[in-house]
C-alpha cells in the first residue's frame, strides 16, 4: 500500500470553510536538553545532526581548536557530539591523531564533510554519508584557502575524501549547502547559493554526482518581507509520509548598509517536487525576551524522521548575525546552543476549526486501497465526515459515521455502510466532507488517486 498524505499546507486538494483558519506549528522544543560545548571556552558553530552510523544520532559542529586560538571562521576545528535518545548530546572521543582535541576529526580547511547527509540508497559503504562542503580558512601558511564546494562521501561521519573533483557550485559559498536525492526527477540536489554574498536561494543538480548543473534561483525575498530581507540558507528534506519536500529556510534582515548584521529565524518552506518551493512566513522557534537564546539567531539546522515522530534542531544564538562570537565567561550562559525539539508524525500544519463550527471538504479522491485514515486533535469528539458523489452515498453519511475523539495521529475513518472495497472495485470519484469543531485537522492518509475535475486526467502525485 502506497500511504499518501494530503498535508494542509496550502488549499490545492480541498475546500473549507470561512470558520476554519490554517496554523503552522511550531516543534515542541526542549530547552533542558540544549548542548554546548563545555570542554571549550569559545561558542559552537553548529551545523548537522544525522542519524550515526553505530546508531543514534551524531551532532556535527565547529569551534576554535585550541583556546589559545581565537575563534573566528578561519580557525574552525570540525567536532562530533553523540547522542543515543537524540536529545542529550555529549563529546564523541574519537581520538584521531594529530588532533588537538578528542573529538576533532579536521579543520575547515579540509575536506572534511560538515553538511552530512545520510544517503540510505547508497550501496557503496564508503558513500554511506555524504556532504557538500566549501573548504575555508586559514592554513599554516597564512594562506585563506577559498574554494568553490565539492562533494565528499565517507563511510563513519570521520573519515572523509572527494567523490568528484568536480565543483557543486561556480565559487566559494559561505552558506549551508543541503544534499538530497530527489526522488520525483531520479537526480541529486543541493540548495546552496549561487556564490559568496548573494542570499538568495538557488538550486543546482547532478544525474551522476561528476558534474552539477549551474544554480538557479528558486526561493527569493517576497515584496511583503520586511525591508533588507535576506535568505541566507534552506536545508531540504525530502518527507516520504506527506511524498513532499520540507525546507527549513533561513531568514536574515539586514540593518540599513550593514551587510553582516541583523536577526535571523527560521520558517518553513515546502514543495511537491523539489524544485518548485513555496514560503509560508510560519517561524519554527520563537525566543520571547532579548538575550534568550534564539532571540538573535534562529537556525533550524536538521529534521530528523523517526517515524512516530520528527527531531528537530535548532542553533539558537543570543547574539543576531555579525561579528565574532564572544568566549564563555565564568558564571554567564553560553552564546550558543543546540536546541532539540519535537513534532508528531504529519503536524507540520493543521486546519483549525476556528470559532464555532467548521467545514472541510476534499477534491475528487479515487481509491487504490479501501482505507482512508485522519491525523487529528479531537478531544470532545467534535468530528463527523461521509462520503459523496455531490450528495451524500447511502451507508456513508454522517450519520452512518463511527465517532472518534482524542489525539489521533493515524486513525481509521469508518462508517456503518461497511468498508471501502466497494470504491476501489468501481474505481468511482468520491469526496470526503468533514464538520468539525474544536478540532484541529493534520492530515488525510489513504492510497488514492486526486483530481479537482473528474473530466480531467487523473494524477497520483502533485
């Protein structure tokens, strides 16, 4: 069975009512779970968690590698942080010669794999992980290493090399460049922008990973963003139960002529194919008194699928973008911090009942599999939905309709008429009309067919 989840995040499948209201929600974050680096005095640069290779989930950041050395973006050491629940994160020793510090696996002037991604395709164990990475900074010889991205594979999240000499982007970038295999074109992808300074989004692609498509802009500033709007990165995530693409999009508004400052937050973005993206201005974490963490700088760096559930993390500064982050001192809290947070499974966005009593209706559905299942918050029972062909189908009405309550994630729709194999043996259009009240509703789940006209060719897949 093929799940689909029609995922309210715009209209384009179903109708409602004027009493209903769209709502974006935001993860449940866990501030007594944040992490910092305590064996350090400098703040982190956080950059990745990934799921490990010995299993749980590995932190990857930078930070100055020696005390002595002030931090700054040309002395960045590349470190790991374990976790096995995903929330508590603690140094992982990997002991690596030559390194000034037990979890230090290089600098950022090597090819060393920051933005990893884990590629659950691939056979070869050496590319297990993969990452497009930018070197950068100060070697030995003084010398600013500046080079364009190239696409390094390792097999441990440790142990990086190339995969190709040839280069993800025309130039240097200084963003976070986000790799995924895209399943609708059968190509990568990384979000990236098209070189150092321009924020804007931009997308390039490669069918073989040796060589990448020049990058074109796909996510700009909207004419209704604040003055000075800048994008300065969007980590993509391709989410298998919504068969849709999730982007954490990262949002600097720059102060007048001062291109290295101002507030950044997070929000999300989203697509049916991966290249076509849409905003949504819906912020992922909210800090409510300056000098919080994340008042200054909110980077939703990671989403993590579990299943029953999604990881979020969050680099929540207290400082907005610019300048060099300040040392620890004694007694004072950290600058940054990784913050983790949570989400059920599909509650990236809901249709809320609003006041009073509401309406929901979706396009024209053609069954594949005789189920249909509902992710959605009815704690008074306030929910009834039938099935119609414009009028209501005898044995599915509301009346017909067996009632649910409670905190459902993925709950069966049954009505007295019996089950739905009689639609699939048809291959008849139906409609799915829901009232509800003080409720809120995440998702629709079924294998089926959608159209908004029955006339018209049918598609499986937006």
């Amino acid at each position: 069975m093929i799940v689909k989840a029609i995922l309210p995040f715009d209209d384009f499948l179903m109708n409602r009512s004027d009493n209903t209201k769209r709502v974006l929600k935001q993860p449940h974050w866990h501030p007594e779970c944040v992490f910092t680096d305590s064996e350090h005095t400098s703040v982190i640069s956080p950059q990745v968690v990934v799921p490990a290779p010995q299993g749980g989930y590995m932190l990857i950041y930078m930070a100055s590698p020696d005390e002595n050395i002030p931090m700054d973006d040309e002395h960045m050491a590349v470190l790991l942080a374990h976790s096995d629940d995903g929330f508590h994160f603690e140094p992982c020793h990997v002991n690596l010669p030559d390194m000034k510090r037990a979890n230090m696996i290089g600098m950022a002037t090597e090819d060393i794999g920051i933005h990893a991604m884990l590629d659950a395709q691939e056979t070869n164990p050496d590319y297990r992980y993969k990452a497009p990475q930018a070197r950068y900074g100060r070697i030995d010889s003084q010398e600013i290493i500046q080079e364009p991205a190239h696409l390094l594979g390792s097999p441990d999240l440790i142990h990086w090399k190339r995969i190709s000499d040839a280069p993800v982007t025309p130039s240097y970038v200084d963003c976070y460049p986000s790799l995924l295999r895209n399943p609708r074109t059968g190509r990568f992808q990384v979000t990236t922008r098209r070189r150092w300074g321009e924020r804007r989004i931009c997308l390039t692609e490669s069918a073989d990973l040796q060589s990448w498509t020049f990058p074109r802009g796909i996510v700009h500033p909207l004419p209704n963003d604040e003055p000075t709007t800048h994008l300065y990165s969007m980590p993509e995530y391709y989410y298998e139960p919504g068969d849709m693409f999730i982007g954490l999009l990262w949002k600097q508004v720059m102060p007048f002529n001062r291109v290295m400052d101002g507030p950044v937050t997070s929000e999300y973005a989203y697509s049916y194919d991966g290249l076509m993206w849409n905003r949504t201005n819906a912020p992922l974490y909210t800090a409510h008194e300056r000098g919080e963490l994340g008042y200054g700088g909110a980077y939703c760096i990671s989403m993590v699928d579990r299943g029953e559930d999604i990881l979020f993390y969050m680099a929540a500064h207290r400082a907005e973008h610019g300048g060099f982050p300040k040392p620890k001192r004694e007694g004072l809290p950290a600058n940054v911090a990784v913050v983790p947070g949570t989400l059920k499974r599909n509650r990236f966005v809901c249709i809320d009942s609003g006041k009073g009593k509401a309406e929901l209706i979706t396009q024209w559905l053609r069954l594949n599999q005789p189920e249909l299942r509902i992710n959605a918050n009815i704690p008074f029972g306030g929910l009834r939905a039938e099935l119609r062909r414009g009028a209501p189908i005898e044995g599915y009405t509301m009346d017909d309709f067996i009632p649910l309550s409670g905190d459902l994630t993925d709950a069966p729709l049954r009505w007295k008429g019996g089950g739905l194999e009689r639609f699939v043996r048809d291959g008849s259009w139906v409609q799915l009309y829901i009232a509800f009240e003080q409720a809120e509703i995440y998702g629709i789940m079924g294998d089926f067919a959608f159209n908004i006209n029955t006339r018209a060719p049918a598609y499986e897949n937006l």
